[in-house]
C-alpha cells in the first residue's frame, strides 16, 4: 500500500475538506458526515482496482489500534458534555438501555447468529456483543450539545449520550466471555459451571468495579489538582483531554479493569467537578475536533473496503440483509420502546431513543480485537466481519437520512 501513498493521502485530503465545509450544508438535506466519508472511500475502492485489497482479518492489529483511539476520545468528548447531574431519576433511562435493551440485543442477534448463519455458540455470542452497543462515534450528532450550553439536554439526547457513553465497555464481558467460550472448545474442554462463576466474578464484578474506581479516582485528582489553581485556563486543554483519556484507560488496564468505563467516567467526574466552568467548553471542542478527524479516516478506509468488495463481486447473502434490517426496524426499536416504559417518557421519546441506536467504529474495534486472538476460525471472522460491515453500512445511511426528523418529533 506504500506505493499510493501519495493517493491515499490526496483521496483523505479531499474527505477532510469535506468535513470542513460540511458545518456549511443545508441541515434539511439529512446527509451526515460519516455518510459522505463512506461514500467516497467506496467510490475509491470501487473504481481503483490496483489498490492493496483491504482484508480486515490482514489488517486486524492496526484496525483495532485505530479505531481503540477513535473510541476513546469519543468517551471523553461523552462525559464532558453532559450537563445533567447525577441522579438516579434523571439516569434511569440509561440503566433501562443498559441493562435491559443491550443484553437482549446481545441474545436476539446470537440466537440468529447460530440459528441463521450456523455460528457456533462462541462466535453467536460474540456478534451480539459487537453489534448491540451504541456507538459514540457516529452518534454524536445525535447527542447533547457542547458544555453549558444554552439549551436544556432534552431526555433523548441525554439518554443516547450516557448510553453510548457505557455500553462499548459494557458489550466487554460478552466479548470475554465469547473468547473463553471459544478458547475452551479449541482446547476441546467443557466450558462448565467454574467457567461461569471465573467469568461473572472477574470479568463481570472486578472488570468494571476497577474501571469504575481508577475513572473516579483519576477524574477526581485532575479536578482537584487543575481547579485548585489559581489559573486553570493557563493549563492547555488539549494536553488535558489526553492525559485524562491515556491516564484513566493505562491505570484501568493495569489492574484488568475495562479502560472505556474509565475513561468515560473519569471524564464525567472531571466535568462534574466546577461543573460550570469554562473550562470545559475547550477540553469538548478539542475533543470533538479529534474525534472528528479520526472518524473521517476510518470511514473512508471502510468505504474503501465496501468499494473493493462490491468490485469483487463479493455479495453477503440475504440472511445477512434480512438480519441486520430486524435488527435495526425490529429488535432494537420494539425492544427500547418497553424497556423505557414508565419512566415519564412521551411515546415518542421512547419510539426515537429505541430507534437511534447507531452501529459504528466500536463494533470495527470489537471484532477485530476478538478476531486478533486467534481463537475463532478464519470462516467464522469473516462471516462476522461481514455481517458488521453491512449493519454498520446500513446503520450510517439509516440513520443519517432519518435522525433530524425522528429528533425533531420528541419536540412536539
């Protein structure tokens, strides 16, 4: 891929001028950015045939480094742009989604994963755990505003905000223990009772409890130590957002904690910590600039994989169409819309928060770091693989086309 270097690099310039002059559209066109960026990175792939292929399972590691940094600015920019207070009233839509929303998503697309496309047990509930959580990258403009901002966080923003904010570190005790799962039938032993209890003790109750204390604790003491200052805004927010985010997800990992809860929630306690300081705009605009950035990449380069299939000849079977639409028209909306019954929710706050559930770069990251571990055979990574890549495809166009309208019917 060195030879065309420079091409790529002409073919990323002209998807980032596009990102420039995108604040500048007409917002009832309903196109969104990650729409355009996917477009051309499949106009590429499509029409330059002498392009190194871009097989997911070759380029796997660098895949998942990617997309692991794309993730993590994208909590940070997550936890420092809500303005709601901690409250149990004020969370609970989030919990519903969380607990309830997410898990059965989890089961319905590994009941079709195994019944449909003949997944074992293992690599079934590894496609749930991929493709249920909500993705904060492509989510953000379906998310609240910058910090303090004027307008009052409406229950839907907030809910698709917190949410997106969780459940990528949440969807890891599935991947956990799909790994294990898969590790065990690899090694031809029964994946028993001792499994199940190792599995919830440690990669349920200790992975998140330490993400849950290192966020706290590394939010906390950045707080502390920059708001205790005479001058904080001396202290250049761009160096702030990466340290918090490298600090929170280096800590957690040490101690096998899930980084993504940490990030999330030591931003969140950075933010809420002289709540209404100004402070906080820059570390979000820094934030959203960079995720900004690395969206574009990897949407381009996914586009470019689309394209290169679609000129291959590489059709997905319409299983894979018939599942990824129940998905998001089925599942996932009929699913939201109970789970967030009796919470003082409109019907249609809860028919939109249930159906903006947008798939994106946190299931790019998931995958591959599963894929990577070498547990799953080649055919089942790559029926994975594909089935993603059309959900998120799908989602994108989906949801891009649809979000400002289904948003604007939570204001009536």
């Amino acid at each position: 891929m060195i030879e065309h270097y420079s091409l790529i690099l002409l073919f990323l310039g002209v998807a980032f001028v596009i990102g420039a002059f995108y604040p500048i559209l007409p917002r009832k066109l309903s196109i969104s950015l990650p729409m355009i960026q996917l477009t051309i990175g499949a106009v590429v792939g499509y029409f330059l045939s002498d392009l190194p292929k871009v097989h997911p399972l070759n380029y796997g590691i660098a895949i998942e480094k990617v997309t692991e940094i794309v993730v993590l600015i994208s909590l940070v920019g997550c936890g420092i742009k809500l303005d709601t207070p901690l409250s149990l009233k004020a969370w609970q839509p989030t919990m519903r989604l969380l607990l309830i929303v997410m898990p059965v998503g989890v089961a319905a697309l590994a009941f079709m994963g195994h019944s449909i496309f003949g997944l074992s047990v293992a690599a079934a509930i590894l496609l749930g755990a991929v493709l249920a959580p909500t993705d904060p990258v492509l989510a953000a403009s379906i998310q609240v505003g910058p910090p303090n901002s004027e307008d009052d966080e409406d229950v839907t923003r907030f809910s698709l905000t917190s949410e997106a904010g969780l459940n990528d570190g949440l969807a890891f005790p599935f991947v956990y223990l799909a790994l294990a799962m898969a590790t065990a039938a690899s090694l031809h032993q029964h994946f028993g009772w001792q499994d199940w209890l190792h599995w919830l003790g440690y990669d349920v109750v200790w992975r998140i409890a330490a993400a849950l204390a290192v966020g706290v604790a590394v939010g906390k003491l950045l707080a502390k130590w920059l708001f205790g200052k005479t001058a904080p805004d001396r202290v250049e927010q761009s160096y702030m957002v990466v340290a918090l985010m490298l600090l929170a997800y280096s800590l957690t990992e040490m101690v096998h904690g899930y980084g993504f809860i940490a990030v999330f929630i030591a931003a969140l306690t950075f933010r809420r910590s002289e709540h209404e300081h100004q402070y906080h705009e820059g570390l979000h605009d820094f934030a959203e600039q960079m995720e900004g950035l690395l969206m574009s990449l990897v949407m381009v380069f996914l586009g470019l994989l689309v394209g290169q299939a679609v000129a291959s000849d590489v059709a997905p079977s319409w299983q894979v169409y018939v599942v990824c639409l129940a998905f998001l028209f089925l599942v996932r909306p009929i699913v939201g819309y109970f789970g967030l019954s009796r919470l003082g929710m409109s019907k249609n706050e809860r028919w939109v928060t249930a159906g903006l559930g947008i798939r994106g770069i946190g299931t790019l990251y998931y995958v591959s770091y599963a894929a990577n571990k070498g547990v799953f055979s080649q055919d089942e990574a790559v029926k994975i693989w594909v089935i993603c890549v059309v959900m998120i495809a799908m989602s994108v166009f989906l949801h891009g086309l649809t979000a400002n309208r289904l948003l604007a019917l939570t204001k009536r």
